[in-house]
C-alpha cells in the first residue's frame, strides 16, 4: 500500500471521464480558495514571489493554463492550453451547454437523431477545456486569457485556430477594425514593450534557422527589400487608427525596464500551404506583372528540420520598426492567400496560414536571445458529402482533411509519448506538422483555441473537432529544468554552478566544432575551385587546336570570298570599258564619216572653182586685145 501512494499511476483521461476540476495532473488535491502561505519567508527563497513580496497571481483567481509541476526525474510537466470559442448564432441548439465551473462542454444529440440509438454519437459526452468563451466574451478577453501572459514574460509559443469551416477562425486571429483580434493585439503588445529599444537598422537575422549578423552590404539589402515590400502594400485608409485605439482602450501594454543598450530587432514572415505545397506571402512581386497570379507560377518553398530546428529556405523574411508595418505586411499576405466558394462558407480558405513574428535581442555582453511568435490560421475540416466539391475544390478539401489528420497523429503520438507508450512523433508526414514540430516536441508553448458553430447542421462536424481537442488537451511536454538566478544581480556577484559551466562547455564545444565544420566546408569549397580552374585551362588547351584551324578556314572562306568578289568586280569593270570603247569608237566613226563628207563636199567645190578660173583664163587669152598688151608687157 505504502509502494502505490509512493509510485501512483497516471489517470486515464478522456474526454467521456473529464477529471475533476479540484484534482491536477498529479493526483494532488487543490483548495477550493487559493490562500497566500508562508508570507513571512524570505524573498531570496521564494521562487513565486514578485520584486514587493506578493504572488504573482492575483488572489481568488486561477490560471486557466496547463498546471506545470516538477516530477521525481527533475523535469516539468507543462500541458498544451486547449480553449473553447462558441460562435454567437441566431438559436443556440440546447445540445451544447457549459457545466458550472466554466471549462466542461456537454454535448447531447440533436432530438431528430436520438432515435438512432447504434450511432456512436447518440450519447452525452463531456469535453473538458482549459477555458470556454461563450458568445458574450469578448476580443479583449480572449487575448487576455489565452496570449497576453505569454508575450510579457518573453515565452515562445504558437497559437493554432482549428475548427469547421465558417466557425470564426479567422476572426479570432485577425478581427476587424473595431474588434481586433489576437494577431493586431500581440503585434501592438510586442512593439509596447520594445518601443524604446528598437534599432534601427536589421543588424541581425535569422537565416537558415541562425542568428547571422549582417554587415554594412547585407543590412542595406534588407532595407532596399524592406522598403520595396513596403511600397507594395496597401494602406489602411484610417484602419489602423480604429484599430490601435480600440487596442489601447482595452489594454495596458507596458514597456519593459530594458537597459538603453539593449537593442531588439523584429522580423516577420508569412507563409501557406496549399496542397502541400509551401508559398511565400510576401515574397516581392513584379509590378509589372498581373494582380491575380496563379498559384502554378509560384514557386514552392522547401522545408528543412534538424532537431526541432525548422526553417524555410528561401522564404522572405521582413524587417520592422511598428505594429503597422507588421498589419501592413499582414494584410498584403491576405490578399495573396488561395480563398474559394464552397457551399458552406462563401470566402473558405483553402489553405493553412502561419504568420511568424521573430524577436532578437542584443545585449551589450554580446549574448543574443530569441522569442519566436506562431500564429497559425488552419482550414476548416469538411465533410464531402456536406460541402459538395467537385474538381479542384475537391482535391484541395482531402489535402485539408489529410495535414489535419496527420496533425491529430502527432498530437495522439505526443500524448502517447507523454504516457509513456511512444517514442516518435511522425511531424514529417505533413508541411504543416513539419513547420509546428517545435510546439509538438514541446520545445514551444502550444495554445489551441477550436473554434465551435453551435447548431444541430454541424453536430458531427463538432464531435470530430472536440474528440480532435480532446487529443490536444491531455498533452503533457516534459522539459528539463532550467534553473533562474534567485536575485537579480546573482549572475555578478555569486559563483555560477556546475550545471551551467556543463551547459557553457557544452555550448562552446558545439561552436567549434561547428567551426571546424564550416572550416572544412570552406576547403571543400577551394579545392572544388581548384579543380574547376584546372578543368577550365585543359579545356582551354584541349580546344585551341579546333580554334586555329577554325580561324584557318575563317580565313581561307573570307580569301576566297574576296577572290570571287574582286573577279566579279573585275569582269564587270571589263564589259563596263568594253562598253564605254565601243560607244567612243561609233562616235569617232560617225565623226569621222561627217568629216570626209564635208572636207570631201568643199573639195569638189574648189575644183569647180578652179575649172571656172581656169575657163575665164582662156577665154582672156582668146581675146585679141589682150594678146597685144599681152605683147608690149613681154
């Protein structure tokens, strides 16, 4: 007896069974009314204690997050958080009702469907959440409840919205200008509590899933990329003033007391899967290029996983300085998102969404941490033969219904591995589980809000999303203690303990020899430069024979070609003289004849005039006064 109150066994949960609400994980009984015990010990020893002395709980109020607890092996236990969303409707159906304490849903079948008594479904069942928002909860209270504490103390987590299709997944995650919801709120809250600590320029990234520090050429690019999508993105048009109104109005967000030398960086990234495939939401678009672009001529991104380390290579990621320009990026996301018509909600998205919010911080010891914020929107679940798909509708509701279903394996396998009856957890079976392994490892805080349209059309549908929850909410990660400094300036002035020497050792030894990695990559890398440099010049030397004799016969073509040229030339030169002599020669001919006529027509009229001298002559000399003159003159 005394061996099972010492080793007692863990409670089969259900949600059939839900534990009672007085009880935790551990079988301890909890007090009806919280009570504030040993008020009068020490600050340095008491772990819970705020800076004045008081609990950090308020008093008469409990957490409505997974209990934590320390088991015998040095661990703590910590639970996904599992909450409950009604979505307001004209007529509640009477088979939903909250139990008293707030955290249990009954369900119980619909009047027309009672009298098939051999359907499993046909019996009350009792699901128990970590909190239920009814219709009358609002934006506010939901933020509050399941994120807001989370973003305060600097705790990495991812939020997940799951239900039917048209149930108010989105809405919870987005909201509208005048009721925003989770995703406005934790930007407005991340950006209050770094306002004065914001640098100004993206020194520092995560690139292939690690801090890289940029130089002077690197962080240019990232402003000149920054500014490109920036420019591309849609205004608001008054929005975001409603918005960040509405959000001051509900919320004290208070900076945090950061030393001035502290400097934050903030980077977001929006991704989706659709059919698989992973794209880039704000990957910088061509303006040039049409609006609606088809999702063929994206391209799809690759996931890589080591360890729990998960990164998208190629995806773009973007530098911020405020809220807006996150909900300005956020929105020109949206519009790049795959949305289709579907018989039961008129704008489904047809494809998961995750919107990463990245925070670096650097202090000026030169250590660097990193907060990782996951706000993942997943597609509705769809029955077939409700929906009615036909086509591509088709083909993208059984991808939808499969990543959800591979989902709920790894949720069954991390519950099982909490238990004790398992060692894996198959997140590579989907893009989806692959990019939330860190959450299902346990690595990352899990919050689940499941999203519930309360009317007897969807009876099923629900069943299948509360048994899903169900899975969910009896989760419990088990990490290794990380022991905190017990003052706050324990780190200067006490000696630290060995389990951080190991921890710093460990850590160093990791750096080299992932420096002697790199080191060896980089004489990879020569050598292969080597080689392609020797590969170049025998190429070089094995092909300068078949240049010469190409210059060769380039040389002898263009001889030969102006041999032929110039013989032309000359043959036409030839005829063309030939031409030009023939025509003088008819010319000087026909000159030549007109000449000999003329020279040949005044000869024949001086030899008449000579007849004519020669006829007067003698008849002078016949005259016979002429003969005596002719006489006395000899």
């Amino acid at each position: 007896m005394a061996a099972e109150n010492a080793n007692p066994q863990r409670e089969v949960r259900s949600f059939l069974m839900p534990r009672d609400p007085s009880i935790d994980r551990r079988f301890r009984p909890r007090p009806q009314k919280r009570e504030r015990l040993f008020v009068t010990v020490n600050e340095e020893n008491d772990y819970e204690s705020g800076s004045d002395g008081e609990s950090c709980e308020s008093d008469g109020e409990y957490s409505l997050g997974a209990p934590e607890s320390i088991d015998s092996s040095g661990s703590v236990e910590s639970g996904a958080l599992v909450y409950l969303r009604l979505r307001p409707v004209d007529v509640p159906s009477p088979a939903y009702s909250i139990s008293e304490d707030g955290n249990v849903l009954v369900t119980r079948p619909p009047s027309e469907s009672s009298s098939s008594s051999n359907n499993k479904n046909s019996m009350e069942k009792q699901y128990s959440f970590s909190g239920i928002f009814d219709e009358t909860v609002s934006q506010r209270d939901v933020y509050e409840r399941c994120i807001g504490q989370k973003i305060e103390i600097e705790e990495s987590f991812t939020v997940l919205t799951y239900g039917t299709s048209g149930s108010g997944k989105t809405f919870t995650l987005l909201g509208d200008a005048y009721r925003p919801g989770v995703i406005p709120r934790s930007l407005e809250n991340i950006f209050s509590q770094y306002q004065t600590n914001i640098y100004p320029n993206p020194a520092l990234k995560l690139l292939n899933g690690r801090i890289t520090v940029l130089d002077d050429e690197m962080a240019s690019r990232e402003n000149i990329l920054r500014l490109k999508i920036l420019n591309g993105c849609p205004e608001f048009e008054g929005d975001y003033a409603n918005m960040q109104n509405c959000i001051i109005n509900d919320h004290k967000f208070v900076p945090l007391a950061l030393d001035t030398s502290v400097s934050v960086l903030i980077w977001v990234t929006f991704v989706e899967i659709y059919n698989e495939l992973v794209y880039d939401l704000l990957a910088p678009t061509n303006p040039n290029s049409s609006k609606t672009k088809n999702t063929t001529t994206r391209k799809n991104l690759k996931i890589v996983c080591n360890d729990g380390n998960v990164f998208i290579k190629g995806v773009t990621s973007v530098y911020v300085k405020s809220s807006e320009e996150s909900l300005r990026l956020l929105r020109a996301g949206l519009q790049k998102l795959t949305y289709a018509s579907t018989s039961i909600n008129a704008n489904s998205s047809r494809s998961h969404c995750i919107f990463f919010v990245d925070v670096l911080k650097y202090f000026r010891s030169g250590v660097i941490s990193e907060t990782s914020y996951k706000f993942c929107d997943l597609a509705g679940s769809e029955r077939l033969d409700k929906t009615g798909n036909m086509g591509s509708r088709l083909k993208e509701a059984q991808r939808i219904n499969t990543s959800l279903m591979v989902l709920g394996r790894c949720l069954d396998a991390a519950n099982s591995i909490s238990a004790g009856k398992g060692d894996r957890v198959p997140f590579r079976e989907s893009k989806l589980t692959m990019l939330l392994q860190a959450a299902l490892l346990g690595k990352e805080k899990l919050t689940m809000i499941v999203n519930v349209t309360p009317t007897d059309k969807y009876y099923e549908e629900n069943l299948n999303v509360l048994s899903f929850a169900a899975i969910a909410r009896n989760i419990i990660f088990k990490a290794p203690v990380i022991k905190q400094n017990q003052s706050r300036y324990s780190v200067i002035g006490e000696k630290p303990d060995n389990d951080y020497v190991q921890q710093l050792l460990e850590k160093i030894a990791w750096l080299r020899s992932d420096n002697e990695l790199q080191n060896q990559q980089i004489e990879e890398l020569m050598d292969k430069k080597t080689q392609l440099r020797e590969e170049i010049l025998r190429l070089s030397n094995q092909h300068a024979d078949e240049l010469a004799k190409q210059e060769h016969e380039l040389r002898t073509e263009l001889v030969e070609y102006f041999r032929k040229t110039l013989e032309e030339n000359r043959k036409k030169h030839e005829m063309r003289l030939q031409s030009e002599l023939e025509s003088q020669k008819r010319i000087f001919e026909s000159r030549i004849e007109f000449l000999k006529r003329k020279y040949e027509d005044e000869l024949e009229e001086l030899r008449e005039e000579i007849e004519d001298l020669e006829k007067e002559a003698e008849k002078e000399n016949m005259e016979p006064g002429n003969s005596k003159k002719r006489r006395t003159t000899d």
